[in-house]
C-alpha cells in the first residue's frame, strides 16, 4: 500500500527548519518573531478577542490520518489531492502530510491562544523543477478573532454592505471566491483585510531582514491580472513586485495566494484565505471567526538569501551551510554551477493513462538529486493510430561537480527501462 519511495524517507527527521544556522529556521525564526511582537503584528484586544497570543509549534510528527489531512479541512470525497498520485500514503489509514493545514483543527480545538504557528516538513508527489521539490517546509498561520471584534466592526459600518464594486476587480470576491453564507459581509471583508494586511507585513519584516544583502534588480513584469499591493505598503527594502491573486482552498473563502516577480517569473509564496465556518464549529468556535495561511518556506528563503535552486536545502556541504552559521541573513555566494546536460526520452502513452508524478519520482530515484528538471517538450497524437506519444527532457546537474556523459547515459537508460516497465509505456527512443 505505502507509496513512500526510498528518497523521501530518507528525508524524514531531518528537521531542517529546526537546525540552527539553517537559512530555513533562519527565515522560520523571523516569521515567529513579526507575529511574536506587539510592535510588528498588534494585538487586537481592545476589539475584544481573546488575550493576544501566539503559539509557535515546530516538532508535530509528520504521519497523520487522511481525516485529519482532508476531511477535516471539507476536502470532497474525489478530491484530486487525495490521489495516490499526489500523496504519499504509508498504508491504507496514514498518510506524510501534504500540508501543514492537517493540524489546523487540533491546534483550534486547543483552545489556547488567539493565534498560531505551525511549522513542518511536509511531503507531495509533485513535478521538477528549481522551485518544486517532494520534500518541503511551510508555516502554517491561524488567526481567531471574537464576538466582541465581529461587532465592533459591524458597528463600524452600519448597513449593508455593496459588494458590487469589489465584484469588478478580477481576483477579489465573486461567486467562485465567495463570502461565505454564514458571514456577515462586514467581519469576512475585515477579516480578509486583517490578514493581508497581516501577510503583507510579514514580507516587508523577512525581506527588510534581507536588506543588507544584495539584490540584483529584478526585470520590470509584463501587465499581468491580479492586484497589485499598493505603493504604501511596498517593501522599502527591495523592489521586487508582488501581487496578490485570487486562490481556491475547500477549507477557506474567500481565499487568495501572494506572488512575487523572481528569476523572470511569478513565484508562488503562499495561499491564504477566511476559514471555514463549519471548521470553526468542529473546533468548538462557533461564536468566532478566522483566518489561515501556509507559506512555503523554501520559497520565501529563495527570495531572501537569493538561494537558485531548491535542492541547496538539502546540501551537507559546507561551502553551503558555514554561510548561514551564524543565523544571519546574507545573500547566498554560489560555489559552483557546474553544466547542466539534458537526455530526451520519447514513448508511447499507454491507453490507461501517465502519471507525470510518477515519472518524476523515477527519475529521483535512478538519479537523485542530479535531476534538476523534468520537462514534457512534445505530445502528439497519430492521426491514423491514435496513439498519443510523448517526448520528456530530463535537466541534469550536480551540485558539486561535473556529470559525465557516461554516468548520464547510464541513467537515462534505467529511467526508460522502469518507465516501461512500471508506466506501461512504448519507448521510441
Ligand atoms: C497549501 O498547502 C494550503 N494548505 C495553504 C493554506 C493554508 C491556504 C491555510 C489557506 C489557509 P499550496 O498547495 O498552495 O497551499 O502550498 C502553499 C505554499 O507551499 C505554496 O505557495 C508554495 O510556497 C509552497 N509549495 C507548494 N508546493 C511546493 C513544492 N513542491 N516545493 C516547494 N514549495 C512548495
Ligand atoms: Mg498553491
């Protein structure tokens, strides 16, 4: 039943975000320390939600139930994310958390502070790239506000609320991203405010941190949707652009995600977003409200320190981790960047269907970390057979020397040797 490869275990209880001098707990030790401080994230007790306190949780194990993982958090039945595809499952009734989301209802039945940080390694199936990887860390952010709060701030806005504005801006609130039902339009508006505003401050504190590292100036983005963050809460340290789009979450609504504009493209922060009521009730909170975020820690690391690509976590070598020893931040010095050498792989498609997830996972496990990037640069289909044929690049390079042609072919014949075996498909060549 488990479909948890070798690679991945290998990886559990490494604990990265605990290490000290990891750039990791490096950027987990400044998320705790903006919501840990009055001055940085204010406390709202005069609205009259409970005293301002906010847990930080680091060392939850990270085996849960698909219960808690999925249902707790409204996933449907047929979610896709449930997949074996997606998830790796260690038997039938425990699974490696794909997010830190799965402790939201313990954390909120604990009943012990307004707020709270989760952060965690968590684990997904998932494609290749210098920003993806199967292994990854969040924080997990839970914020609850009380009766008191909810009508100070319907004492603040008497009368209904006209939403008809805010139903022009593309990526606010629609009837895809809805206030929820059970919400007065007053608190979810405010809530939704409080947490961007919340959010946005973080990003200004973690990469104010950065300031004194030095930053290449990133290359203006082309017009894209989504709503830019406004001139006054830019960050004063870098000029990097940010936007806030609309996101899609069973267990929040409305929700949104922040990027940032990095290397030449949008790069996903974090997702966010009002909580669900019915979560709030399960929790025995029925009488407040909330909000949430994950945030990738990995990503926002990238950003900060200028870390190129997401496998550096991962390194033991010093010319890595004697960088960020003394718990500072400081841009990254790359040591190397050896060549990269790409091998293409062509086949055909058997009729049941392919799992690009479980090419990727091939790949890590014939060549590990050497696999840099896994891309799909052709699909066809026979006009006359139907078949469908399929061509795949696989990126490789070494962190810390050079590949040999060699080593390379010997890889890239295993890889089509198990994809023919294990996929079911037809190599071409
Ligand atoms: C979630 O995991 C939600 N649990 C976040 C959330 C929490 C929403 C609470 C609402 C309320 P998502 O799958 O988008 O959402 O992942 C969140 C962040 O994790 C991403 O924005 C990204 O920064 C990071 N991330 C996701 N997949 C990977 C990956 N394969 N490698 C590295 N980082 C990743
Ligand atoms: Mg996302």
């Amino acid at each position: 039943m488990s479909n948890v490869s070798p690679t991945v275990l290998s990886r559990i209880g490494r604990h990265l975000h605990r290490l000290p001098g990891h750039p990791l707990a490096i950027t987990k030790r400044l998320i705790e320390s903006y919501f840990g401080d009055p001055r940085t994230f204010p406390p709202c007790e005069e609205r009259g939600c409970r005293p301002h306190h906010v847990q930080a949780l680091d060392d939850l194990p990270p085996v849960v139930t698909p219960q808690a993982n999925f249902d707790a958090l409204c996933f449907p039945p047929d979610h896709p994310g449930r997949a074996r595809s997606d998830t790796y499952y260690v038997n039938a009734e425990h699974l490696l958390r794909t997010h830190t989301s799965a402790h939201q209802h313990d954390a909120l039945r604990s009943h012990q502070a307004a707020g709270y940080l989760i952060s965690a390694d968590v684990y997904r199936r998932d494609e290749i790239d210098a920003s993806h990887y199967p292994v990854f860390h969040q924080t997990e952010g839970i914020y609850t506000m009380g009766p008191a709060w909810q009508q100070a701030v319907i004492a603040a806005a008497p009368g209904p609320v006209d939403l008809q504005p805010l139903a022009g801006r593309p990526t606010w609130i629609h009837a895809g991203n809805p206030i929820q039902g059970v919400h007065d339009p007053r608190v979810s508006l405010a809530v939704g405010q409080h947490l961007r505003d919340a959010l946005e401050g973080l990003v200004r504190h973690v990469f104010g941190a950065a300031a004194e590292a030095k930053r290449d100036a990133s290359p203006a983005p082309a017009a894209a949707p989504g709503v830019p963050i406004q001139p006054a809460s830019a960050m004063p340290a870098t000029d990097l652009p940010m936007r806030w789009i609309e996101g899609s979450f069973p267990f929040t609504s409305p929700s949104w995600e922040l990027e940032v504009f990095w290397e030449g493209q949008w790069l996903e922060l974090l997702g966010c977003g009002v909580v669900q009521q019915s979560i709030m009730d399960r929790a025995g909170l029925s009488d407040h409200v909330g909000w949430a975020f994950g945030i990738g820690l990995e990503r926002l690391a990238m950003v900060m320190f200028g870390i190129p690509d997401i496998r550096y976590f991962w390194s033991e070598d010093e010319r890595f981790l004697s960088q960020f020893a003394d718990g500072r931040v400081r841009r990254f010095v790359p040591y190397s960047r050896y060549p990269v050498c790409y091998k293409d792989v062509s086949f055909w498609r058997p009729a049941a269907g392919f799992e690009e997830n479980a090419l990727a996972e091939i790949t890590r496990e014939v060549a590990g970390d050497s696999v840099e990037r896994l891309e799909c640069i052709d699909t066809f289909t026979h006009p006359k057979t139907g078949r469908t044929s399929m061509c795949y690049r696989v990126h490789y390079r070494h962190m810390d020397r050079t590949l040999t042609n060699a080593e390379v072919d010997a890889w890239q014949a295993q890889i089509a040797a198990r994809m023919a075996q294990e996929l079911g498909v037809e190599i071409r060549g």
